[in-house]
C-alpha cells in the first residue's frame, strides 16, 4: 500500500475534504431538485449537480473504508460514518464529531487515537 494511504493525518485530512465535498455536492443536488420540482423551472440543476453528488459519494464511501482501516476505527464508529452519507449534511456532523473525539487527527497537534 502506498505511504499515502497509510499515514494516518493524510487520511484524515482527505477524509474531511471529501466529506465536506460530499455534503456540499448534496445541497447543490437539493437546490437543482427545488428549483425542478418547485419552482418547475429546469431540470439542468439536477442533471449537472446529481451525477457530481454520485460521484462523490463513492468517494466518500471509497474514503471512509480507507480511513476505517488505517485510523483504526471501531465497527461502530466506520458503519456510522458510511450512515453518515445517506441523509444531506450530516457528513459534516460526522467529521466534526470524529475530530473532536480524536477519531479524525487532522492537526499535528491531535494524537491518532483507535476509535
């Protein structure tokens, strides 16, 4: 396995962009359906921002087994971070919760701690 799929900070910090990716890509994929299903107005939100929001997904959930693995987490902690991706937003709940708990050591300064 690559060193950069090992070190644990490098992990946690893509994790965390994905996961913020992941939950702006969800929000723009709400706006194209309100503006579709609402405002009945066009459908190009949707075409362009649902298969966006597809494609980070699974790199979200690519990602979160990635960390799963080398941060040591939990079955817990894992399944609920691939939860997380399901309803809109929450991934950013996730992400902030794992940093404070010390699942996510994205700073020099947070010990990697199993979780």
């Amino acid at each position: 396995m690559p060193a950069a799929l090992t070190d644990p900070r490098r992990v946690a910090r893509v994790f965390r962009a994905v996961a913020i990716a992941e939950a702006v890509s969800w929000v723009l994929l709400l706006a194209g359906m309100f503006v579709k299903r609402v405002l009945d107005a066009s459908e190009l939100g949707v075409q362009v921002f649902g298969p966006v929001h597809g494609a980070v997904f699974v790199v979200y959930v690519v990602v979160t087994l990635v960390a799963w693995r080398v941060l040591r987490w939990t079955p817990v902690t894992g399944l609920l971070a691939l939860a997380a991706s399901v309803p809109p937003l929450v991934t950013i709940w996730f992400e902030r919760w794992a940093r404070r708990t010390g699942r996510l050591p994205v700073d020099a300064a947070t010990p990697a701690r199993a979780g």
